[in-house]
C-alpha cells in the first residue's frame, strides 16, 4: 500500500501547544505527526503512515485499504 493513499487532515496548533501543524491519517488509527510547516507535516505523516504500515503487518494485523484512489 502507498501512504500517499490514505487521507490527510492537516490543522494548526495552538500557541500553548507549541505552534507549527499537526497532520493526522483518520483511517489508521493512532498515526500524526507534526511540523513546523504545513509541508514539513504533511512529509512527516506521510513517512509516519509507512511506518504505521509496517508495524501492522509486522505484528500481523490488518491494514486499512484507503478509502480514496491516488490521483
């Protein structure tokens, strides 16, 4: 599976959480990452949502097929 795939929500953080973005894949629970940028979190997700990947399939569970198609 391709982790540019999946959906992406990217939001902006709060001054008292630190600032900068935080992107978050909802259909592979627990997956976000931050950063800086709006880019810089959108690059980091991605790599967090190919970890995410291989951590389920190493443990043996089931991965989420995305739910849209790559362009």
């Amino acid at each position: 599976m391709n982790p540019f795939d999946y959906e992406v929500d990217i939001l902006p953080l709060s001054a008292a959480d630190g600032g900068g973005y935080t992107a978050v894949a909802p259909e592979l629970p627990g997956c976000r990452s931050d950063g800086e940028t709006p880019q810089e979190a959108l690059d980091n997700i991605y790599d967090a949502i190919g970890c995410w990947i291989e951590a389920a399939q190493e443990m043996g569970r089931p991965v989420p097929h995305p739910r849209r198609a790559a362009a």
